[in-house]
C-alpha cells in the first residue's frame, strides 16, 4: 500500500458552495489540519469511495480549506458535488503533496482551474519574485483574478484562448510562451493543468534553455 493510499479520510461539513462560472465551484469546509501551500487533499462522496485529488486554494492560516472545482459530466464526484448544500457532509483528508514553493525567483503556470495552488500561495503571502501566467478559454475563466491583480500587478498575466478579453494575450498561454524571445534561466517553473498542458509546455520551456531540473509539474485530471 501506497503512503497516498495511508492517508485516511474523515468527515467534513461542507460550509459553503458557490458557482463562480459555467460549471466551476468553490467548495469550503472549516479547516482541520495543517499544510504547505501548493498541496493537495483527497476528497470523496463516502468514505469507501474513490477519493479525487484537489490542489487547496485557500492561505495557510485560513479558517476554511476552499477547493475550486469544474463538473466533469461523467465524474463519480462532481457533479454530486455542484449539488451540494451548506451542511451536507463529504470525506476529506489531511493535506499531503510536494508540489511546493520557495522564496526564490519562480514562474507560476496555471491553465483553468489549475490556479488553485497558487492562490493559496498568494495567500500565504509568498508572491514576491514571482510571475503568474493563467491560460483560459474565456473572460470568466481567470479564477481569484481581482486578488492577483492587487497583489502581483504587471507580474500577473492573462492568456485568453477563445474570448478576447482586455488587457489578456489573446491565444493559449502555450502561444504566449513560445513567442517569448528569451526566459529568465535563475528561476524555478511551476506548472500545473492537463497533462497535454504541462507536457507541452515542459517542451517550450526546455526549447528556451529552462534546464529540466528548474521544471515542476502537478497534473490535474
């Protein structure tokens, strides 16, 4: 048995639930441990269920662990999970996970929902010299944006792949990579999204002298 297979699960009250796109949700309950931003918690509908993986959006001194979600169809969690009610219980676990930030110089990458570990980097107030670029589809898909906004201000960056969208690079943020003449090579990569995500922009980062060890990934499926 796995150590992720170890972590046990316990029962949660869920607090909130609130739908901030088509089909995406923030879902908090009050928090019972704690983490390193950029960590994930399994959650599941029964504690004999399948559990799925969730990156934990919420600072680290938060009172509440707040999940970001998107209802996938066919999934055996969310779409349960969109239908949730304040009070209702789900099954949760500590946070575990190595998908973690220092202080130095970093690139944040984030496609979707896959924003959620570095919003609860952000609030655990560990944004200084460090650049976001988020990839959406459309002007609602930029999750936490106004936060981001505040804090990171130019070092903050849009990528809108359907809509156009003020201020945003209009195109994937895979496009906006490429196009880049030059990265800073002193800094460490954080990606986090689909695989095809991650895996191709591994390749436009390594094509522009990132050395493979500067890369950290985390899949979301």
């Amino acid at each position: 048995m796995t150590d992720f297979e170890q972590i046990p699960l316990v029962p949660v009250v869920v607090e909130r639930l609130v739908e901030v796109a088509r089909d995406v949700f923030i879902l908090e309950f009050i928090r019972f441990f704690d983490f390193e931003p950029g960590q994930v918690i399994k959650l599941a509908w029964g504690k004999d269920m399948e559990p799925r993986l969730y990156s934990i959006a919420s600072g680290s001194q938060d009172r509440y662990i707040q999940l970001i979600f998107n209802v996938v169809d066919d999934g055996i969690l969310t779409p349960k999970m969109a239908a949730i009610q304040p009070g209702d219980k789900l099954y949760a676990s500590k946070a575990f996970g190595k998908f973690i930030c220092d202080d130095g110089p970093a690139w944040w990458i984030a496609a979707g929902t896959g924003i959620a570990p570095f919003s609860s980097m952000l609030r655990s107030g560990m944004n200084n010299n460090k650049v976001l670029i988020h990839g959406g589809k459309f002007a609602d898909s930029f999750y936490f944006s106004e936060e981001f906004e505040n804090a990171m201000q130019d070092q903050y960056l849009r990528c809108s792949s359907q809509e156009k969208v003020d201020g945003a690079y209009h195109g994937r943020l895979t496009n906006f990579l490429r196009e880049k003449d030059s990265l800073p090579t002193d800094a460490v990569y954080y990606l986090c999204g689909s695989s095809e995500m991650v895996v191709e922009t591994r390749d436009i980062l390594i094509s522009k002298g990132i050395k493979f060890g500067q890369i950290v990934s985390e899949i979301y499926f």
